[in-house]
C-alpha cells in the first residue's frame, strides 16, 4: 500500500487539536511536500526526516511523498509532527506493518540520527489520546509528563529504530517509567511550607485575615511600610491552602507543559505560585503574543498569583486584571482563531503605602507630601480595588516584637484543618464554589442578613462610599467568616469585621 494515516495532535492554549498525518508515495520525479498550512519549522521537518530515516538504517522511498495535515485551515507549527511524518512514510512503504500505527496517536521531534526529542505541550496530548482510547506514541525524554497523566496505553519511544524494531516484532513497547514512581509525600509538603506562617512575629490580626482569606479563596491586598512582613504573610498563605486534587494537579502540569516548564513530581500537587516582577508588561501577565501563550495568570491557575509593589506595575497591566479576576479566565483572540486560558486564582498584593513608604509607621516618620501620597496611591484604578475583597494595612513591627525570640506558640495544625473544614463546608453547600466565586443569586440565598443588619450595613456602605461589588465583597467574607467559625448565620460580628477587611483609613486620602 502506498498510501497511510496516523494521528497527531496540535497545541491550542492548553488543549490538543487532533490532526491527521496522512502520506501517499506515488510515481514520478522524487519531491517531498508538506501541505495543511505548516509553519517553517513544519516544512523543515523534511531533511529532519529524511536524515532520521536515513541514519536508522531504513530506506527513503525514492518516490514523490505527498503528506497533508489535516484540517489544512490549522495552523501547524514546531517540530512536534516529525516522528508522525516518519512512522507514516514508513507505513506507506511497507516498511513497518500498517496495524502498528493504527488507532495511536503520534507526538515528537526527531534528531538527525533518528532518536528522539522532547516537545512541549506533550500532557494535553496525551490526556487527548486518553479520551479518544488511543495508543500514545511520545519521546522518552517526555515519560515523566507521561508519568502525571497516569495513562497506561504509552510508548516512550527513544529512537526511530526502536520503534520500527518493536513494530516489526509485534512486541509492545510501553513506557516502564510509572506514575506510582512520583508518589505524592504529604508531610514532607507540609514541614517545608508550614515554616513561612511559623516564622511570622506579631501581626495578630494580618494572621487572623490570610487565614479567612485561605477559607474563602478571597484576593488580599497588603499595606504597610517596608519590613513589616507583607511578603512572608503573602508566602504563608500557599502552606494554609489545600492540596490539589489529581484532576487540577493534571490541568496545572498541563499548563507548564505548553510553556514548556518542567513539573517537581515530589510536589507536583502543590498549587501554584507565581510572583512576576513589577516590570512585567500586560502581555507576559495575561498571556498572548504570536503563538497565544498563557501568561502569569494561567500559570497561577488554581493557586496564588503575588504581585508585590503593587503600585509599581503599570496602570495598564493592572487593569487588564479586572475581567480575568471576575471570570476566572482570559481570551485571546487572533485573526483566524480564539483561545481561551483558564485564569482562577488568587491574587495576593503587597504595597507600601506611599513612596518612602512610611505613611502608616507610628516609629518612623513620613517624608512624602500629601499630594505625593495622593498620587501613588492613585495608580490603583477604583474598579481594580473593588474587585480586592480584603484590605488590610499591615502595621511597622516594634524592634522589642523583631528581636522577640519567644513569640506565641502558633499551632499550624489546628488552623490548616480549621481552614480544610471550612473549603470543604463551601463547595458542599455552593455546588463546587468558594465564597469567593459566589454568583449574585447566590449570595441572595447563602449570605442572607436579617433586616436589622440589612439597615446596618448600608449605612455603613453609604458611609464609606463603598460601590454595588464592594458590598458583596463584604457579603462574600462575611460569609467565609461565619463558615470559619461553624456558624449558620452570618452575624453582626462577622459583617463588620468583613467591613473592617474593606476599608483602610490610608485609602481613604484617594478613595
């Protein structure tokens, strides 16, 4: 038979597009073409190839190859179609049996001496072939993604021979790297992330608030003078989150996969942080550019994206925040094609609250003018706080609390299964949901206040000057609150302490 077709897949955002690598060897003056839109990386998989099949000790067909990738209106780009290309030539000529590439799906670079090469974006590939029931054929160098996905029907392949020669023989050739090799340890995650909340000296109430906003999954903004532990209450909240369950923890490595980012198999359930600089422009925070690549945001998909000195990001960048902190997802659009990035994190910021930073210090003084203050303060746009839920200003550590070596005892323990009880209470009660993500129905029916409150609360709002969002914000922590402390209802403890989390006096100079 001259003619073959196996599968293969295409990255687009996180997903993987099937395509289908059809071959068709024919008479005439020997050519080589690739058509079905390939990028130039695509169309120089044809020496690729042609060197690989050469140095594997197998036979080039002297003839015109034809391959398509299909569908020919998908861009194809990279070099993960060469192993598809070959085994497919190889299949038209006869030169392995047709049923050994039958119902697989093929991914994988190929060097000029026929071993294989590692790609990105390899994990939705193989979770694509794992939904379709298909054979995965992937290069070795990629077994330890493989090893995540817990798919047993793979082949780690490193070299084209080794394929041909488990093809030829009719003996399976499954990847013998197992998953069960990367057992997940929880107490040893535990010991090293329970040191950052340990280490904490005073800050009672900046503890009492990252803990509510661990509960609720709520985005936190930090105020306070430099060295006051904003950073290290920012990086204690990860250790009071939950781990990831298999299914997240899959569609997290998923996401470092198309960037190309290797996944920590000992702590590969661990959620995600990322920390970007204050330098980082709109399109590395939400993703984009030529090929649409997920930004900061989608690889802090289900865990914390910190944004410290927050008022030194550019306006811009900040407020190209506001839709995905709503949504939980960013779009990308292009001419020919749309990509959706999932984006649900939480955002944790810090900030000083004035250039010296020194306006809330009661031991230092403060040498900014109060226009200066006014200004810095106004780089954060009013709509980007209103989708803040809490705002906390962090108060300057005495030198007699930072030199106290016998601080109060704090039992991790207690607050990690307080904080595990309470998610857990939400998503049973919210169908899934966090307090945090409750939609405007939903707050009418799990974050009901009596009359009395009702009066309270907006007399509050209306003196505060606090928008329509803002008082579901406080709704929603509210909520968080009363959860934490196994209370049905939402009392009036629990709504103005939520209202003391919304408004800070240093904020009030600008809004």
């Amino acid at each position: 038979m001259s003619f073959a077709t196996v599968y293969s897949r295409a990255p687009l955002g996180i997903d993987a597009i099937e395509v289908t690598v059809e071959t068709h060897l024919s008479n005439g003056l020997p050519a080589f073409a690739i058509v079905g839109l390939p990028e130039t990386a695509v169309k120089e998989a044809k020496e690729r190839v042609r060197s690989a099949i050469l140095n594997s000790g197998l036979e080039f067909p002297v003839k015109r190859i034809t391959v398509n990738l299909a569908p020919a209106d998908l861009p194809k780009s990279g070099g993960r179609f060469d192993l598809a290309i070959a085994l497919s030539i190889l299949a038209a000529s006869n030169q392995i049996p047709q049923e050994s590439i039958r119902n697989a799906e093929v991914v994988g670079e190929l060097a000029l001496d026929g071993s294989t090469r590692g790609i990105s974006a390899v994990i939705p590939s193989i979770v694509a072939a794992k939904k379709k029931a298909r054979r995965a054929i992937i290069p070795f160098s990629n077994h330890r993604e493989h090893a995540l996905v817990e798919y047993e029907n793979v082949s780690c392949v490193r070299s084209l021979s080794e394929f041909v020669a488990q093809a030829v023989s009719s003996k399976p050739l499954l990847c013998t790297h197992s998953y069960e090799e990367h057992s997940f340890d929880p107490s040893a995650y535990r010991l090293v992330l329970e040191q950052p909340f340990v280490a904490i000296k005073g800050q009672s109430l900046a503890k009492r608030a990252i803990q509510i906003a661990a509960s609720g999954g709520h985005h936190i903004l930090l105020l306070g003078p430099p060295g006051s532990g904003k950073t290290l209450l920012a990086h204690s909240i990860l250790s009071l989150l939950p781990l990831l369950e298999n299914e997240e923890a899959i569609e997290v490595a998923a996401i470092r996969s198309v960037v190309n980012q290797t996944v920590n198999q000992e702590h590969w359930r661990v959620p995600p942080m990322r920390a970007p600089h204050h330098t980082t422009t709109g399109v590395a925070l939400v993703g984009g550019g030529n090929k649409a690549s997920p930004g900061e945001i989608s690889l802090a998909h289900r865990g914390i994206l910190f944004l410290d000195e927050l008022a030194e990001f550019k306006a811009g960048v900040l407020d190209s925040l506001r839709e995905p902190l709503e949504s939980g997802e960013i779009t990308v659009s292009r001419a020919n094609y749309q990509v959706n990035f999932p984006a649900k994190f939480q955002l944790i910021a810090a900030m000083n609250p004035c250039p010296c930073g020194h306006a809330t210090n009661e031991h230092q003084n403060c040498s900014c003018s109060s226009q200066q203050i006014k200004k810095y303060l106004g780089k954060l746009s009013g709509p980007f706080l209103d989708r803040i839920d809490m705002l906390l200003e962090v108060p300057a550590l005495t030198q007699a609390e930072l030199l106290n070596t016998t601080s109060e005892p704090v039992d991790w323990q207690s607050i990690k299964y307080a904080i595990d009880t309470c998610r857990e209470l939400q998503l049973q009660r919210n169908g899934g949901k966090l307090n945090s993500e409750l939609t405007i129905t939903q707050i009418e029916q799990f974050c009901a206040i009596d009359k009395a409150l009702k009066r309270q609360l907006a007399h509050a709002m209306d003196k505060l000057r606090l928008s329509a969002r803002a008082t579901h914000k406080v709704l929603k922590v509210a909520r968080t609150l009363a959860d934490y402390e196994g209370s049905e209802k939402i009392g009036k403890n629990h709504v103005f302490e939520a209202l003391n989390f919304r408004k800070q006096k240093i904020l009030n100079r600008v809004f």
